[in-house]
C-alpha cells in the first residue's frame, strides 16, 4: 500500500527514526514534516496518530536504506519520517522577566546520543530551555532525536555562537548560573530556591571551559563512591535537573 507523500521543500532535512521520535514530531504542530515512511504492521497499529498524515508503506530494507549508520539500521522500529530541524529560539525568547525558572546550557557537548539522553532528562523535571554553541555541538540529527524519546519536541533550543556573551546576557535578566564541576564547592539542594537558575553541562572529561567556568555564581559537584571515577555528562545532567528541575 503507498500513500500519495506529502510534497518536499527545499532546505534543511534529515532523516528521524523511532517511533517515539516520528510519533512526538506528528503531534508538533511547530515540526515540518515532508514525508514519513512506515512499515504495514506500524502503520495499521497507529492509524490514529496518522490520520492527518499521507503515509508511504515501505519494507524494512527500503527503511535501512535511508539510514546511515548500524545504530539506526538497528533500532528504527520500523518508521523513519523526512523532517526539517526545528526552528532555532533567540535567547530572549528562552528569558523570563519574572518567577522561577531554569534553563540548561551545554557547553561542548558532542556526542548526539549524549545530547538526546540530557534533553530527555531535562524534559522529565520540568525544563525545556536549553543553549547550546554553534560551534562544538552537533546540529539536531536523527540520533539526537531518537535519544531523547520525543522530548525533543518539548524543547525550546538557543544555538548561539559566543556562549559567554549569552551566559552574561542571562545574568542581566536576573539569572544566577550553576556549572556542573567534579571539584566544586557548592551542593545543589543549596541552589533548589534559586528563583531563576541556568545549569551548565560541560564535556566529558575536559567538563566546562575556562570562560564559561568563570562565568559561574556556583560550582556544583555531585558526590559519588570513591571507587567510581566520574558519571557521564548525561548521567550527571539528570542527578542536576532532578534536584534543581521545576518539578
């Protein structure tokens, strides 16, 4: 069976896979759409979800097909959608003139998959502002989208190009800024009646840069057993939103 597909645009378009990703993007009023492309036993299990979708029946080697690493080819669940990136925030519109609220912000964050998996977390407790540099973070992807189970769609995502001067622009609208730091002198239940808070996530291994660092009010570390050298970045970000998030 093949539905007539939805007419391309021109642009920026990647490939999403997973049913939570393409499912979490058709009920997106805000995520363009070009086609999606689905197995027989996917499409007849979901027909509600796609009742305002045209719908290209497929097999699973033509989904493989469209994939570009054994990640993908592996975990599609049988659904792959042609869809273009999200329209990237200002940072004045993640900004708020008054009340509580938290943002996340990613400093060197590389990895999609790591991406994805804080993204999920920050949507879990209640955040959904992230900044994040041009340069140095990958652009959103199918992987990033697959790791974050949909919350990708909950997002609103600031990629600028000098995080120091967005870092500063926050704190004249009020915001203190928390840096995750392996060495850090400050606890997070400490910062939980901080009205207004951005938590920066730094890489793995090499943590935060030096200027962003010193744009910190607080260094917050997570204690852990001695015998545990260090968490991942996204397994850190997730103890952080959890104890700062708006939940």
């Amino acid at each position: 069976m093949m539905r007539k597909p939805n007419k391309q645009s021109k642009g920026l378009q990647y490939v999403m896979y997973g049913k939570h990703a393409v499912f979490s993007a058709i009920k997106n009023k805000n995520r363009e759409i070009f086609n999606i492309y689905a197995t027989d036993s996917v499409y007849k299990s979901n027909q509600a979800i796609f009742s305002n979708h045209d719908i290209n029946i497929v097999d699973q080697n033509f989904i493989a097909s469209k994939l570009n690493s054994d990640h993908a080819r592996e975990s599609h669940q049988g659904i792959i959608a042609i869809v273009k990136p999200l329209n990237n925030s200002d940072i004045m519109d993640l900004i708020e003139k008054s009340g509580h609220d938290r943002i996340a912000i990613l400093d060197q964050i590389t990895d999609p998959q790591n991406i994805g998996a804080i993204i999920r977390s920050a949507a879990a407790f209640g955040i959904t502002k992230i900044i994040a540099p041009i340069d140095g973070t990958p652009v959103e992807n199918g992987a990033i989208a697959k790791s974050s189970v949909g919350c990708l769609e909950l997002m609103q995502i600031a990629r600028v190009v000098n995080l120091k001067k967005s870092i500063d622009t926050l704190k004249k609208n009020g915001y203190w800024i928390a840096g995750l730091d392996g060495s850090g002198k400050d606890k997070a239940e400490n910062l939980k009646n901080v009205e207004k808070l951005a938590i920066i996530i730094g890489s793995e291994g090499k943590g935060m840069r030096r200027l962003t660092q010193e744009s910190c009010d607080y260094t917050v570390s997570i204690p852990i057993s001695d015998k545990v050298e260090s968490l991942n970045a996204a397994s850190a970000a997730s103890i952080m939103f959890y104890a700062l998030g708006n939940i």
